[in-house]
C-alpha cells in the first residue's frame, strides 16, 4: 500500500464506520458485491400498490451490463465473475439481488434463486434488496436459517423517515413499515441495512439533519446514504422539467453529509455516500466525479473540521 493510501486509510478509520474495513473483517479474503438480476418486478410498478412506481426510480440505472433477467442466476454470476476475474483473480463475491423487489416471489421460489446463487463457486453470500412491505415472517424465518450457514444481508429501502416525503415520492409505505421490518429482520440476527436518498423533494437539509438520530436509532448494521439524482423518464424528471428545483452542488451535499455523519450511532456501518447513474440518464446534479473522489473530498473536509461519526450522536427514547 502507498504512504498515501495508508494515510487515507487511517484517516478513513478514524472519522467513520466504513464499509470496506468491515468486510475485510467479515472474510479471509478479498470479496466484493456482484449484482444479478433474478427477474423481479415491484408491487409499486405493476399494481399491487401502484403503477407509477417510486417518482425517482429508474431500474436501468441498477443493472451493469453482465446482468441480463433473460439468463439464469447462475450465468449471470458466472459471467460477472469471468468480467472481474481478469483483474482480481482471487476474488470472491456476494451476489447482489438489486434490481426491483429481490422478496417479491412465493417463497419457494425465493429460496430456490437464492440457493442457486449461493452454489455457484465462490459466492460466499447473498444481499438482498427489497422493499419493507414485502417481507413475511415465513421469509425472514427461512433467511434466518440460511444466515446460519453463509453471509446473508438484507438491505431495505427505508428512503426517508417523513411520511409526508414518502407520500410525495409515492413508496407506498411508510416509515413505521421500515421500522417493523428492519426490527423483525435484526431480531433474527440477520445482517440488516438500509438505503436512504438525501434531497428528495420537500426535504432541505434541516429535514434531512432531523432525520438522522431517527434513522439511527434503527436497529440497522449497515447504511448507504445517496444524493437526489433527477433521472431521465421519472416522474420526478418531469416535475423538475416543468419547475425546477434546487438540487445540491458537491459542496452542499459535503456539509450535510458531515452535519449527518455526526448525528448517527459511531458502529452504524456506512456503505456509501453517493450513487452515480450512468451519464446518459442522469440529468441532474452533474458533479462529474467518481465515488472514491467524492469520498476523498469528504474525508479532506472531515479532517479539517476535526468531525467525525457519531460526535453529536445521541439516543431517542421511544
Ligand atoms: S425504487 Fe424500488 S420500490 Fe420504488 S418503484 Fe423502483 S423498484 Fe419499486
């Protein structure tokens, strides 16, 4: 390693939780997440709950290119892994059911795709991406089970902690939803995360600084946090067309990222602090950076302020 990514390392460690340092503790060896696509829809898209869907949601923003719903589970992970074998031979992976709503099948179905995965040579876990509303007890029982044997985390879309926002954003559920499944999920033991988006409409940055001790008093073991993007073909694209609205510069999103860093629980494992959707859908904000730039802007602007995770944290009592 150089001096200059021991440094940054050190650094990373000390000011948050981060993502990478936890994995590396979790395994041997070197992992990392490879998305498939296991053919899902959303109730929020085809009628159960709506048909519009999330007004933000783009699922051809999810998939990289390997990923095709028209391959079994277990072409797509073998096709994924001769993509990054070339320059990581050793690796191994977790594969990530991202695109739609990764719980929205019978059970047994379920079950069957994600032991499918799980039989492909070097797949050493499951991440699994739903909706809060569409996990039952027979399912977290059964993934209860199988995290018993291998590494299986659940990651929720939890998005905001208003029920208004969420209202507005047409989810489909609200934020007691998210509470009782992220609870039910860890109660369990199973590896439990959550997804949240700073800078949906309606929500300055105070809204978003008044959320924090609330999303973390959940009990989550991993966060990832994104910034507002405005995608081509979305509702919210065709509201910003016909009124545009403020959306955060890098510099904004920066010093709300440390205003909320310091208010969440310091062992809340942070994931991720920026998404970017490929150039060609994304029509706003357009920073232009790559994630490891904006995560060394962050950790420069954190360093300097002396602010770390989890500084102004404190307890909610319910
Ligand atoms: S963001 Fe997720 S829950 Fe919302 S419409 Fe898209 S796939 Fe469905």
């Amino acid at each position: 390693m150089t001096k200059n990514l021991l440094t940054f390392a050190y650094y990373m460690e000390q000011l948050y939780n981060d993502f990478g340092s936890w994995i590396r503790g979790k395994f041997a060896f070197r992992v990392q997440k490879l998305s498939v696509d296991g053919g899902f829809s959303c109730p929020n898209r085809d009628g159960r709950i709506s048909f519009g869907g999330c007004t933000y949601c783009d699922n051809r923003t999810f998939n990289p290119a390997y990923c095709d719903r028209s391959k079994s589970v277990t072409r797509q992970l073998e096709e994924g892994k001769r993509f990054f074998a070339r320059k990581y031979p050793d690796m191994k992976y977790l594969a990530y059911f991202q695109a739609f709503t990764n719980t929205y099948a019978p059970l047994p179905q379920l079950m069957d795709m994600y032991e499918e995965a799980l039989q492909v040579e070097d797949i050493v876990g499951i991440v699994i991406g739903t909706r809060p509303d569409c996990v039952s007890s027979a399912l977290l029982d059964s993934l209860q089970e199988l995290s018993k044997r291998t590494f299986v985390l659940v990651e929720y879309g939890i998005e905001s902690a208003n029920d208004e926002t969420l209202r507005r954003i047409n989810r489909g559920h609200d934020f007691e939803c998210s509470r009782r499944a992220i609870a039910e999920t860890h109660n369990r033991g199973i590896l439990t995360g959550g997804h949240i988006i700073l800078g949906l409409p309606g929500e300055d940055a105070d809204e978003s600084i008044r959320q924090a001790p609330l999303i973390s008093s959940l009990p989550l073991d991993i966060l990832k946090i994104h910034q507002m993007q405005i995608i081509r073909g979305t509702a919210l694209a065709r509201s910003y067309a016909e009124k545009p609205f403020h959306v955060y510069t890098v510099d904004e999103y920066i010093t709300l990222i440390i205003a909320y860093l310091r208010r969440l629980r310091s062992d809340l494992v942070i994931e991720r602090f920026v998404s970017q959707s490929p150039a060609n859908l994304l029509i706003a904000p357009k920073w232009g950076l790559k994630n490891y730039e904006f995560t060394n802007l962050l950790v420069g602007r954190l360093r300097n302020s002396g602010a770390r995770q989890g500084d102004l944290a404190y307890t909610i009592c319910e």
